[in-house]
C-alpha cells in the first residue's frame, strides 16, 4: 500500500473546524498508510523563544507559561467531552509538560540559555500540539499512536540547525515505524512531532525554524530506504494552494507554479516567500519522492504544487528578491593574477559567520562583488576594511541593493535572458551585477532597490508567455 507522509502546519490546529479538516483529509487519503507529521500551534514556538531569552521577570514568565496552557486548554476544550478519557489525558499531558518546561525555564536562569536547553525548550510546543492530536484521533475511532521524533530522528550536535544522521535514523525508522506500517491486519496512523530530533548523547535538537517539512522529508527517505515499499508521498498542507510564481505583493495576478522539478524548487524555497523550508528537498531528491504543497482548506481541489523530478522545461517557473541586500566590491589595481584573493575574501566572512549569497568577478580579476544582507553589511565592511591586506591593496566599497531571481530551465536558453534584459532597459533600470553559476537554473540579478518592484513587473509582463498560466 503506498505511504503517504503529511504535514500539518500550525494553522491547521487552530479550532474544532480545523481539527474536523484533518479528519475529512484521513477520509479522502483512505487507502494509503499515512504518517501525521505535525507542527505547534500557531505561535507557539516563537513564544517558547522569547520567554526563555527572557527570564529576569518571573511575571512575565509565569504570564507565557499561562498563555501556553491556556493555548492549549482552548482546544483541548473544543475538540472533547469534558470528562472523557480523550480530555483527562491530555489535560494531564499540558500539565505535565507545562511543569517540565517550568524546570527548564528554571534550570536556564541559572545556567544560561545554552543552545541545547534552547532547542529542549523550543521542542515543548510539538510534543503538546501532537499528542493533543493524536488523543482527538483515538476519540474519532481510529487507530493511532504518537511518537516523539526525537526516538527516531538522530541528528548532528547542531543545534537550532540540525542534520540527520542518515544511517542511525534509518535503523530507528525500521525498528520502531516500518512494523507499524507494514502490518496488514491494522491501520495505524503515525503521529509524530515536527521540527525535533536528538543527538547521538540524547539532547533535543531542532531542525531549523520551519523544520517540520524537513521532518516530513526525512521521514519519507529513511522510510524509502529501509521499508519495503517506495511508493511513497509527502504532501504538506499549506494555507495557500501551493508556490506562485511571484510574490502576489509584486504582481497580484501571479500564478501557481503547478510543477516544477526538485532542482527549481531549490532556489525557490531559498528565496521564495517561506512556503518550504530550502532544507527539505535535500532529504527526498535523490530518491524522486514527490511532494505536494497543498491547501488545507481545499483538500480536492486541482490547484497545488507538485515537485517531482518532471518539469515543464518551457517555462520560467518563478521569480523571487531578495530585498534587503548589499553588494560589497573589493577592487585592485595591482593585485590581479595573485593566488588566494578569493580565499581572503571569504575566509574573512566566513571568520564573522557571515554568508554569502552572490559572487561575480571579471576574468580579469580586477574586481570582485559578492552579496550580503543588508543586516551583516556593516560587520563585513568592517571586518574587510581592518584587515591590512585588503586595506593596503583594496579599495572597499557596500551599497546597498536587491537581487531578482529568476528560476527554471529557460533561463539557460540565451534569448531568454535577452528578453530580460531588454525588458530592465525598457524601464532605464540598470543592472548592477550578474550572476549565474555553469549550467544553472537560475539568474541573479543585482539592481538598485528603488526599482525592484518595477523591475519584477516588467519581466513579468515583457515574459508573460514563458510563465505557466
Ligand atoms: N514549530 C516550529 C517553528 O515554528 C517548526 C514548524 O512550524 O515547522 O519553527
Ligand atoms: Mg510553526
């Protein structure tokens, strides 16, 4: 029977009518084993983080810790009889995982908010959302069971960004999940917390704000690796029907990319408007597992997005901004020919843990520019302009900009990139750098930030047809 790995955001936990959506989904997917992937209540997690950053004023954490619970109460207040076994577990679940949360807020005033008590303390905001969940499922008749991610998805010592450790994953998905699927006398629906996963020595660890598509897609690989059947989907329910093609805040008549291959889906979950977490893709490219981005508002409905390893090479699939960014250039005039430029430059950033998005230099190498956002602008010049060898040799300059993205196949058809630029030359607007890695997808473009908002619009209009619509 094939697997189906879903996603349910925060939004789709917010009252009784959400809560039935998720019932009326598990009807529709009746014949498929399905693995209930769930993230916090909306909110939750962000709460979780700003009370433990702040703890000074034990009013104020007492009043979040009252605001989780209440939170919590809420729904468990809608969803069951009062005085049904349904309700009595999960209230004594809040209360439990309340006070434990109140030892950690505890432990954290004294010891510091090392990063492993953070991620400890930004996992409570799964572990209540999903066994709430998995008591409501129970209630309905069905058959269900609630596994913390963090017994199955061991990861790195990465914390706030934790990778999975593949192999160690794989043996705890094949031990603890593949019996429950593979039986066939039964249909157990799986719910497990999002976002979380642990350590070799047993810390919580988190994937990474978002991290609960990444959840999905872990699970789906370790699944494809060590069970046996590869007939396997993750679908991600979404308050949106799936990935547009533009920011609707740029152009409002902007369509939904309806396909588009794991490759493109990169560079747009990087750049796009947080719809997928850009980690996610990784874990399910190399085994073709497709992923759909639904609406959870309208389960039947035709619009959604589909990444897959089929694409539509005809179109432009999408284009993104970044909208606060800086392009630091580092010019000499002497200097050309000599080896390790480039490695000053980077391991200079890379000393201030700042990233780089962009880079262009001219074969001649009198000039190097590269992007970095607009936040880490000043700290990059600094760091450039105190070091002697570029202050000796350089001249150092930041200004600041935005950069266009445009992502799909065509972008590697010559004409295509005519068309764009003949389209930025129509509104005077100047093009700053360039870049556009062998054989890449995607272009990015460098421009003044005055004119982002004009310059997507008239790519988007002057390239209307390469578009889906
Ligand atoms: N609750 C976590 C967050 O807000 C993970 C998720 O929502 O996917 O970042
Ligand atoms: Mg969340």
């Amino acid at each position: 029977m094939p697997i189906i790995v879903m996603k349910f955001g925060g939004s789709c936990l917010i009252d009784k009518t959400a809560f039935k959506k998720i019932l009326n989904i598990n009807n529709i997917y009746n014949d498929v084993k399905k693995i209930f992937v769930i993230s916090a209540l909306s909110g939750i997690t962000d709460l979780l983080l700003k009370t433990a950053q702040k703890l000074e004023d034990t009013k104020i954490t007492d009043q979040a810790i009252s605001l989780i619970e209440k939170r919590h109460i809420d729904i468990i207040e809608q969803i069951f009889d009062e005085d049904s076994d349904y309700y009595i577990k999960a209230k004594d679940w809040i209360d439990d995982k309340l006070s434990e949360l109140d030892d950690a807020f505890a432990d954290i005033k004294e010891f510091g908010l090392e990063p492993y008590y953070r991620d400890y303390v930004l996992s409570f905001g799964e572990i209540l959302s999903t066994y709430i969940l998995n008591q409501y499922l129970l209630s309905n008749g069905l058959d269900s069971v609630y596994i913390p991610a963090n017994k199955i998805i061991i990861t790195n010592d990465e914390f706030n960004n934790a990778y999975p450790l593949y192999d160690l994953t794989n043996s705890r998905i094949k031990n603890l999940l593949t019996p429950l699927l593979e039986n066939p006398k039964k249909d157990t629906i799986i719910c497990l917390t999002g976002f979380i996963g642990r350590n070799k020595i047993g810390y919580i660890t988190t994937l990474g704000r978002g991290g609960s598509d990444y959840t999905s897609t872990i699970v789906a690989h370790s699944l494809f690796t060590v069970g046996n059947d590869k007939d396997i989907k993750v679908i991600l329910w979404k308050d949106v029907d799936g990935l547009l093609a533009i920011n609707p805040k740029y152009v409002p008549e902007s369509s939904l990319i309806k396909n588009l291959d794991y490759g493109e889906a990169k560079h747009i979950a990087n750049f796009g408007a947080k719809i997928l977490h850009p980690k996610c893709l990784e874990a399910i490219e190399k085994f073709k597992i497709p992923l759909e981005i639904r609406n959870f508002d309208n389960p039947l409905g035709d619009d959604f997005t589909e990444i897959s390893d089929r694409t539509d090479k005809e179109q432009i699939k999408g284009i993104s901004a970044v909208e606060l960014a800086t392009i630091i250039t580092v010019i000499s005039g002497s200097l050309v020919d000599v080896p390790g430029v480039l490695a000053k430059i980077f391991k200079t950033m890379s000393k201030k843990k700042i990233s780089v998005s962009l880079v262009a230099q001219s074969s001649s190498e009198i000039s190097t520019s590269f992007i970095v956002s607009a936040e880490d602008s000043e700290k990059a010049l600094q760091a450039l302009k105190k070091s002697k060898f570029f202050s000796e040799f350089f001249e150092i300059k930041g200004e600041d900009v935005a950069v266009i993205n445009i992502t799909g196949l065509k972008i590697l058809e010559t004409r295509t990139k005519a068309e764009i630029f003949n389209a930025l030359d129509k509104k005077h607007i100047k093009v700053k750098a360039i870049s556009q890695s062998y054989d890449e997808l995607n272009l990015s473009i460098v421009i003044n930030r005055e004119k982002l908002s004009d310059a997507i619009k008239i790519i988007h209009e002057d390239l209307y047809e390469e578009f889906e619509s």
